[in-house]
C-alpha cells in the first residue's frame, strides 16, 4: 500500500532564509509521481510543484525546488528567500502510474513560520 | 480559471443525524473528490468520481454516501453523525485521465457535531 511520511510536524524560519522540510514514501511501483501542496491559515489548498519518478532532475518552480533521492524514497522540498506569506502546512503527496482510481496519498503536513 | 465553491462553509450536526455536504466546479472537470481532514492525519480520501453518476470509495467510505448527478456537481452524505466530531471536509477536482494531473481545491466544509 502507498505510504507517505512527513516526520517534521512544524519548523520556524527566519524571513530570507531557506526552509528544507522533509518527506519519505513506500511504493511497490518503479513509476510515480511525487506532489506538495500547500494549505493557508484561510484553508485554502493550493498546488505547489511535482516530480516525476522517471525524471533525474529535482524540479523548480519558482523559489520551490525538490530534492529527489529515489534510493531512499525521499522528496524533499526547499523553499529559499522565505517571505512571511510562505508561513502555511505544506502536504507531500504521491500517485502512482497505476493507481486504482487515481488515488493521491497525503502526509500529515508540516507547519512552517515564517518570522520577520 | 475556475472555482470550486463548498457549501455549506460551516455544519453543525447532532449526533446521529444525517448531514449532506456540497460542492460546485466550473472547471469543466472529470473527476472529483472528497477529502476529511483531521488535525494530524493529514487528508484522507473518502470518496471520488470519474464522471457524472460514477462512484469510487476511497479509504474512509464507511459512514458517508456520495452522489455524481451533474458532472459540475459532487454532494457527499455523512449517514449518522458521531458526537463531538470536529472535522473539515475538503472537495477537489482534478481533469482526469492522467496520473500526473494536479487537484483544484474547494475552501471546506467544517463539520461540528454537538
């Protein structure tokens, strides 16, 4: 069964530095595709940025990128030049090829601060 | 662009009692869901449909109906109630056909059972 593991529940970072949050997964497939989103105070849910498990490169969109480490089944995602409006819960989130019914599985998310 | 609208945005329920959630895309989109959200667990998929009158159960089906009638539309049931349960139900909806495809978000409901 798909898995998906956010082991950070918050972290604060001061406003202009880089956040790092972590994410590790379990599939039994060899193709996949990786999510974040990231939900506001307000509830809102936006779609942040996806890796594809058949891609090398660690995608960018933005001040968002990934740290692809299939081996390990890790996706980490990094924000640089954090602003206050960066403050939210961030969900990692994964669908594999195959996925009877398309089904996406979430992780539990990690609450970031962003400080001034 | 488009919008998904969730009503109501706030339920209060008594124990047992049947409580019906809405949600409304204009995306155009095939395929939508149902999401609960509890503090700490994350999202976790109750119920989706591919097109109009298809019905998929997700991990948490159990305790909810849910009806496809209009491809725009997607309604979900909680059958009974449970006392103080404090959950946000979250609908989203997504093109369908690929697995790559990323979900469009409704604002929630938030379920408040007395």
């Amino acid at each position: 069964a798909q898995k998906v593991t956010q082991t950070q529940t918050s972290i604060s970072v001061v406003e202009k530095t880089t956040v790092t949050m972590d994410c590790v997964y379990e599939t039994r497939d060899s193709s996949y595709f990786l999510f974040w989103y990231k939900q506001t105070a307000s509830g809102e849910i936006v779609f942040l940025i996806r890796q594809d498990s058949y891609k090398k490169e660690n995608a960018t969109v933005g001040h968002y990128s990934l740290n692809f480490q299939k081996p390990k089944s890790s996706i980490g995602l990094i924000i640089t030049a954090t602003q206050i409006e960066d403050s939210a819960v961030y969900f990692c989130a994964m669908r594999e090829i195959n996925s009877a019914g398309n089904k996406l599985t979430f992780g539990i998310g990690t609450r970031v601060l962003v400080r001034p | 662009g488009g919008i998904i609208t969730q009503t109501p945005k706030f339920l209060i329920g008594q124990e047992g009692q049947k409580l019906t959630l809405k949600c409304q895309q204009n995306f155009n989109h095939d395929t939508m869901y149902w999401y609960r959200q509890d503090s700490g667990k994350g999202l976790r998929l109750i119920y989706y449909s591919i097109t109009e009158n298809d019905l998929q159960k997700g991990d948490l089906s159990e305790g909810y109906d849910a009806s496809r009638e209009k491809k725009s539309s997607f309604s979900l049931t909680v059958t009974s109630a449970q006392k103080n349960e404090m959950a946000v139900f979250l609908c989203a909806s997504s093109m369908g056909g690929t697995s790559a495809e990323t979900l469009y978000f409704g604002s929630g409901t938030r379920l408040t059972v007395l």
